[in-house]
C-alpha cells in the first residue's frame, strides 16, 4: 500500500487512508484498512487523466482490489488489498444475513402479536 501512496502523491492524486467494516454489529471489532482515491471533474479539469493513469496502474497491482464508485461529479475508488476485500464481502454478507433473519423473526412475532389480539 505504500508504494501505491507514493505514486499518488508522486502523482498528485488526491487520496486518503479509510476504514470499512461493522465493528459493533457483532462486537468483534472488525474493520479493515484501504484508500479512497477521488477524481473531480469539476475541480480538476486533469482528473480525467489522472484517471486513467491510476487505473493503468492498478491493473498491474495483482494483489489488490480497486472498485469503482460514483459520485456527483467524479469518481472515487476503494483501494483494498485481495485478503480484506473478501473479509469485508464476508462480513458485510454476515451482517446482512443477520438483520434478514432478524426482521423475518420480528415479522412473524408482529403477526403472531396480531392474531392473538
């Protein structure tokens, strides 16, 4: 990740450190770390090509995951490493898993609730 940082930097990129994750979902503390890149077309009028030569570049970064978001008027990528994107897939899936049975269980208990009264 710090290789990656100094080419932004050397780049003049615009990033920041981020954490992800539910820690107090199960309270087990989860979170992983990453980097948000920013690209604003309004602001910057070489964000386009700043853009590409960061995607160029990423593409030969085997080990990591860059997704792509958008945003009013620009993009911004989540630049994590293979291991914690698949941790935090895993976790976000647990997570939503959780609150589906969750509110199933309450629906039920709600029309249960109802039937009897």
């Amino acid at each position: 990740m710090k290789l990656i940082e100094k080419w932004l930097t050397d780049n003049d990129i615009a990033y920041r450190t981020a954490k992800w994750g539910n820690p107090y979902y199960f309270n087990d503390d989860f979170c992983v770390s990453g980097l948000i890149v920013t690209f604003d077309f309004y602001l910057d009028p070489d964000a386009s090509h700043k853009m590409t030569a960061f995607e160029r570049y990423m593409r030969r970064k085997r080990t990591y995951v860059c997704k792509c978001y958008k945003y009013g008027c620009g993009w911004w990528f989540r630049v994590l490493t293979m291991s914690d994107d698949d941790r935090l897939e895993e976790h976000e899936k647990r997570v939503s898993d959780a609150m589906e049975a969750f509110w199933h269980a309450e629906h039920a208990r709600r029309q249960q609730a109802q039937e009897t009264a």
